[in-house]
C-alpha cells in the first residue's frame, strides 16, 4: 500500500518574513491552477510562520514548526507552546531533529515527551531519529534509531497514525550533500516499520509515515520516494528555493 506521500520542508535558521513570504508566495504561484495528492508542508523559522501560512492562504501548501516546548505557557524564556503554534495556523511540529539533539542537548526522553505533548494537543509530529556517521560505520545504526525510537513509542497508543510521523534522517546525510542510497533508506524504513508493527500491530504501523532527509533534492528524490516504506521527504537546503521544493513535489506526484 502507498501512503499518501509527506513532502516538508525544514528551514532551519534561515528566511526571515520578508524572505520567506516571497519564497512561500512563489511556491503557490508555482501550484497555480494544478493539484497535488502529497501534502506539502514548510516549516520555517517561529517568527516567519505567520508570513508564511498568509502567502499561502487557501492553497493547499501547509505550515509547521521545527521545535515546540512541553508545557502550555509560563516562565520559559525563548520557548513557544502549542497553543501559539495551532494560533499561527500550524498543524505540524518537527521534534527530535538531529540539530537539536546535538546542539541543544535534546535527549531522547525530552524528544518523547515534545512529540506526546504535540500529538495530545492535536498537532501532528514529525519525530527525527537517525543514527551519526560512527554508528553507520560502526554497525549499530539500527540499536541507535531503535532507542530513539523506543523512547517516542512508549509514550504513544492506540490509532495516532495521522498525527504521528517519523522522519530518518541519517545525521552523516544532513547537509553534506552526501544521502543514503535508496536500499539504505528502504532497509531503515523497513526496520522502522518493525517496531512500528510490534508497538501498535501492523493496522496502524502500515498507516504511519516515515519520510526520508538527508540531501534530498531533485535529482534522487524519485528514487528514494519509490521504496517501498519511504512515504516522503524531509528536506532542509532543497526545500529553500520554490523551484527545487516544488520539483521534489513533482516527482513524489509522479510514482
Ligand atoms: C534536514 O535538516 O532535515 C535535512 C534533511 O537537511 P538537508 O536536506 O539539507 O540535508
């Protein structure tokens, strides 16, 4: 079965308002008058989010956040809740993303506790795992994304598919220009899928999305979107220029 694809970009710290209305502006002017089956989604920075869900007004094209804190409001200086993310009109968080993890000391335990807070307020989270270049050479990338992944799990149950997503992102492909080749993405999506299965039973693991990132771009994004268990992208430097987004779109509409 193919799931309807995810196709979301992660601005990081790049595209401040003006930017970034321009860019997301471009991106419905690119749509204009065509449809899409994926959904498509940007994540830009917090301040630019408004800016943003506006230059896409009733378009099809969505917006998300890439971090959100646990708790509702309160003396957290710098944070933003969910509250303030469903009033900007976001309807997906990204949590665990391997910058976060490194950079801001993000545990696996505070990623869990992000991700069960995003899906009980309603949102949807698109939860990272994925393992740094040691791990793959080393061999136990799958130990490493499978308590990542525990983690996340043991917070959830029941039928959370349509708000819980995961995103693999080998950390050694994030940025570099170097990806996982499409068996390397497919044999991790697979795995993914197994814990999937044995926490929630295969009716709900086959509806959960896993989305491929790292160095997804145009050229590679129809292979890697072909497999099997890769049901989408989560795409950092791509996803900054409306031509390359959209090209990325263009090829998940056309498996
Ligand atoms: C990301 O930041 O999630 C990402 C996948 O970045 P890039 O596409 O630039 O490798």
């Amino acid at each position: 079965m193919k799931r309807t694809f995810l196709i979301a970009g992660n601005w990081k710290m790049n595209a401040g308002p003006s930017e970034a209305s321009k860019i997301a502006t471009e991106l419905v002017a690119a749509w204009e008058g065509k449809s899409f089956q994926a959904e498509a989604l940007i994540c830009p920075p917090f301040v630019s989010i408004p800016a943003v869900a506006a230059a896409f007004g009733n378009s099809a094209f969505k917006t998300g956040a890439q971090n959100v804190h646990t708790e509702d409001n309160g003396a957290f200086t710098g944070e933003v809740s969910t509250d303030m993310l469903k009033e900007t009109g976001c309807e997906y968080v990204i949590v665990g993303h391997s910058e976060r993890r490194e950079y801001f000391h993000e545990s696996s335990d505070l990623v869990a506790e992000k991700a069960k807070k995003v899906i009980n307020d309603g949102l949807k989270a698109i939860v990272c795992v994925g393992e740094v270049l040691s791990e793959r050479k080393a061999g136990t990338y799958k130990e490493v994304v499978k308590e990542q992944m525990n983690a996340v799990l043991n917070t959830l149950s029941g039928d959370v598919s349509d708000q819980f997503v995961v995103a693999y992102e080998p950390v050694w492909a994030i940025g570099t220009g170097e990806t996982a080749t499409p068996e390397q993405a497919q044999d991790m999506h697979q795995y993914i899928r197994t814990l999937l299965n044995e926490h929630f039973g295969s009716e709900v693991a086959e509806k959960i999305r896993i989305l491929y990132g790292g160095s997804m771009k145009p050229d590679n994004a129809a292979d890697l979107l072909s497999r099997p268990d890769v049901d989408g992208g989560l795409i950092g430097g791509a996803s900054l220029k409306a031509d390359s987004f959209s090209e990325i779109l263009s090829a998940a509409e056309s498996i």
